[in-house]
C-alpha cells in the first residue's frame, strides 16, 4: 500500500509541471515591452553643449545661463586680476536666456537672447532611444539644429553692393550619441558642423568649421552630479582672417568641469571652462582662450520647467 502511495505521488509531481507549462505557454507570445534608458543626464545641456535628454512633452523649459571673465588673466597685472575678483567683478559678463518646449516627448523646439546682440532659435529631435528586452538598442539618437542671428550694426555694409540680411545667420547641426553605461556613469559624443553664411575672404578661410566633441555624467550623489565637456574643433582655427582683415588664431580645445544640482523642481549647474562666450556657434568656432594660457572662466546655469498641460 505504501508502495502505491509512494508511486502516486511521484506522478502527481510529474504531472503538475507539464500543467503549468501548459498554463505558462501562452505568456511567452504575449508582446515584450521595451525598457527604456531613462535619466541619461540630469539636464537638457551637459555643460556649455546640449545633451540627448529634452522636457517631457507640453512642458516648457526657462533657462539662465552665465559666463563671467578670465579667472586669472596673465596678460594684466595681478593687482587687475586681484580687483577683478575672479572674474566675477572684470565687466565681462555674457549670458544665454531661452526658453523651449517639448510638442512631443521627442520633439523640442527653443528660442534665445544669446548675448552681443545674438538671438537664436533650434529644434532637437530624439531619433532613438536606448532600451533593452524587446529590442537591444545601446545608444540614445538625437539631433540638434540651431540657427543664430547677430543683429549688430556695421557701418561696411552701407557700402557693400552684395550685403543681405541673410550675411547675419550662421548655423549649427550636431548628432548627439548618448550611452547610459551605469547607473552612475554617462557619455555622450558630438559631431558637429558650424556655418556662417558670410566669412571674410581669405586662403584658409573656411564657411563650414567641423568639431568633434565628447561629454560626461558621473552621478556622485543622489541629486548631484560631476560633469566634464571636451570639444576639439578641426579646421578654421590658424592663421584665419577676421573681419577686420587681421590674422587670428583661435583655440581648438573647449574644455569644461562642472557641478550640477538637482533639486526636483531645478537644476543648479556650476562649471569652469576656457570660454567667456554665451553661444556654442561662438564656443565652437571664434574661441580666443587658450589652455596653454590657463584662461578659465566661471559660469552657472539655472533650469526650470513648467507643465502647460491640463493636470
């Protein structure tokens, strides 16, 4: 008898698996979602450069940018460079205001007051996104254009026969390729074209300035994070002929470390870096502050976005 029950409840066990296999089958067709990569940065700009990530969509995104003077100029003296106060008290202050807004959680479109007269305007577009289980995609795809006009007056252009208003644009396109590779750790890459319409004429004169660019997040804390930016501009940067027909040599390094904040309603950025200009167009092609000469300058950027939606 006891041999009878030992057999039954060993084909009982065989029994019960194959039923929930059977049970368990048709989950298996059912449509895997994806996961998606959230929270590649903190922000919409890494630091001077702007980053994959964009509002959600209907939101509305306000921005104050700031970058003050040279730190420590070599070519003045120190009680100048003392009086300026690190920068913070040199006259020399140039700030990006803008505003953006998502139409779609993959489409942001973003107007600004530059600095030096400049105003601008551009559209990002997120192609694709890093996620796993359905599809293994490994980078995040976005592309940025930006479009920037300097409304400055120059006497010349009263006596140049061929001057337009389109001789004030310039552009700026920019792949962004974004890789959440930790929990912790982010990079990000940046291949980009500047073009000014008009340019000074001259043999090494260029209207198309290729950079490539490289940014990074280290997320120290819970709500702060470490961030570094380098840019290396590829042509256009020796010996070039500026608009008053002088020679120029510009920097080809863009480097900048940063902190940043975030306190749920805003993000805080503090950062230090080679350029004093407000506009990547500027940052990315006219940059005058050499490493070599240890020009570095303090900035700060505040971010904070507002839902334009019904609640």
């Amino acid at each position: 008898m006891k041999k009878i029950i030992y057999q039954t409840f060993l084909i009982c066990l065989a029994i019960i698996p194959i039923y929930s296999q059977e049970e368990a089958a048709p989950t298996a067709k059912e449509t895997v979602k994806p996961k998606y990569t959230k929270n590649t940065f903190q922000a919409t700009n890494i630091i001077n450069m702007q980053s994959v990530e964009m509002v959600g969509k209907q939101n509305l995104q306000f921005l104050v940018a700031h970058h003050f003077g040279i730190i420590w100029n070599k070519d003045i003296n120190a009680g100048q460079n003392l009086a300026q106060v690190l920068g913070f008290n040199s006259g020399v202050a140039h700030t990006n205001v803008s505003l953006d807004y998502s139409l779609f959680d993959h489409t942001n479109l973003g107007i600004a007051l530059a600095g030096d007269l400049g105003f601008e305007g551009w559209i990002k577009l997120k192609l694709l996104r890093q996620q796993s289980r359905a599809k293994n995609i490994p980078v995040t795809l976005a592309w940025l254009s930006l479009t920037n006009v300097n409304v400055q007056e120059d006497p010349s252009n009263d006596e140049n026969p061929n001057y337009t208003p389109w001789n004030k644009f310039s552009y700026l396109h920019q792949l962004l390729i974004a890789r959440k590779l930790s929990p912790k750790l982010s990079i990000q890459l940046m291949p980009t074209l500047v073009h000014y319409n008009i340019i000074p004429y001259g043999k090494n004169n260029s209207n198309n300035i290729f950079s490539i660019g490289m940014g990074s997040k280290y997320q120290w804390k819970q709500n702060t994070a470490l961030t570094l930016e380098y840019n290396r501009q590829l042509n256009m940067y020796e010996n070039v002929l500026d608009s008053n027909g002088a020679i120029a040599n510009y920097s080809p390094d863009l480097l900048a470390f940063g902190m940043e904040f975030n306190t749920g309603g805003h993000v805080f950025q503090f950062y230090i870096g080679n350029t004093t200009d407000a506009s990547g167009i500027t940052q990315l092609s006219r940059n005058p502050n050499f490493l070599k000469d240890g020009k570095f300058a303090l900035g700060f950027r505040l971010n904070r976005s507002f839902y334009t939606g019904k609640e």
